[in-house]
C-alpha cells in the first residue's frame, strides 16, 4: 500500500498571513484563531480534480464519506488508469450519482490521454492549465478554482460562487450587509420586537427582492475581498475554517 500523501505549504503562506492581518482586523481575528494551520498541497493533481468533482454541490460531511468509500474502492490508489477502468456500477457503489461517475471518468481519461499520465501539473502555465480543464464535461468554474488553490497553489483565487464563502463572509462581516432605511420614511411597528431598528440586516429582505438582493450581497463580498488581493486564496481558506470543524481538503 502506497504512503499517504504528505501536503506542502503554499511558500507566500506566511506572507499572505501578515498582509491579511495588517489589511483587515477581521481576518487577522480569524487567522489567529487558527494559528499553526495551513492549506496543503498534494502532488497528485488527480486527487485534488477528483475530489473537487466530488465535492461538487454537497456538504463537506457527505463529500467525505463518499471519497472514503472510493479510496477503499481503489485499494488507495487514486489514479487516473485506475479509476478509468472502474465501470458505472462500482463508481456508484461509492455513493457517486450517475452524472458524477461519467464526469469523474472524464476527468481520469483526460490525465490519462491529454496529460500522459503525469498528475503533478505544478509547472504548468496555470491559464493554459485551466482553459483545458474547463473543457471537460463535468468541470466548471468551482472545480477549476479548487483545483489552482489546493493543487497549483495560485495565491490570488477567490471562488465567489461557493456558498461556504458566501455564509462566512457574511457571518464576519455581518454589519456590512446592512442597508439603511430611505430617507425620510419611518420602519413599520414590529409589535413582536420592540427592539426593531431602521437598518435591517441583507437577509430581511430577500423574499421582497430575492434575485436583487443576491447580487447586492456578492458585489459587497467583491468589495470586501479587495482588501485581501494578491492572497485571496489564504483569505478563502480561513473563512472556509471558520465554519468546518477540521481544515479544507482537496
């Protein structure tokens, strides 16, 4: 049986820390929260695309448990041969869907075919990298951002799409999501709260102007994730952390 694979930290890790933390107060109160912790990096890019296919649209728990039950499927051995050759019915005994078998098989015979094999892509130019890999069936915009943060460790990538994200910026930042009362009009009586205010939180109105709102709230996290550039990656990886009880893998 193969050795696990032992993870590396990005090199502007460091870096990244003392920039967020002299930035914004924020973050420096999160990142302090988890001292000694870091991203990892594995050097099996296939692992890190597959278990991205994985994780796709589930929470973290169920991911684990179906990657679990593929590793022991693979007797361990997460490679793109293998796991090309494994047929519908086993991939689905993992706990994968129909839809997530065919795009992870995808994924394996573009390594085997397109990449000859090789899962360590590190040198590789990371926009050619990512051009080709959004051409694979079952590989969007999520997949590839979590495939250039855990395997290619670009520093500046910032998946606005997550939900993860989106739940724990607004739980940090929760009084930028605050939108005053127009001018000169009066909050309607709350009789159940006494102590209604005139600044609502963001997430009041959503049944009003769902759609309107939603982009409201995503051009705030755009704005609030300037201050964290050229490390948005690091930024990601901490709000990630804030809300799991153990650290984000791919």
């Amino acid at each position: 049986m193969k050795k696990p694979l032992k993870p590396s930290t990005p090199t502007y890790w460091a870096a990244a820390c003392k920039h967020l933390s002299q930035k914004d107060n924020i973050m420096k109160s999160i990142i302090n929260s988890y001292k000694g912790e870091f991203m990892g990096r594995k050097n099996n890019g296939f692992h890190t695309l597959a278990r991205a296919i994985v994780g796709q649209q589930i929470s973290v728990k169920a991911a684990d448990s179906v990657w679990n039950k593929l590793d022991k499927l693979v007797k361990g051995k997460m490679e793109p041969k293998v796991v090309a050759k494994l047929s519908d019915e086993k991939l689905r005994s993992a706990g994968l869907s129909a839809q997530k078998a065919n795009y992870l098989r995808n994924v394996a015979e573009f390594f085997v075919s397109e990449m000859n094999g090789t899962i360590d892509l590190i040198k590789h130019d990371h926009l050619e990298l990512a051009e080709k890999l959004i051409n694979i069936k079952g590989v969007g915009n999520w997949t590839v951002e979590m495939f250039m943060m855990f395997h290619m460790h670009s520093p500046d990538i910032f998946p606005i799409g997550d939900l993860g994200v989106v739940n724990a910026v607004k739980r940090h930042y929760h009084s930028h999501f605050i939108i005053p009362a127009p001018a000169g009009t009066q909050p309607k009586k709350n009789t159940k709260d006494k102590n209604s205010v005139k600044n609502a939180p963001l997430d009041s109105n959503l049944r009003q102007n769902d759609k309107e709102q939603k982009k409201q709230t995503i051009q705030k996290i755009m704005e609030i994730s300037e201050t964290w550039k050229p490390y948005r990656t690091v930024a990601t990886w901490y709000l990630w952390r804030s809300l799991d009880p153990a650290p984000v893998e791919y």
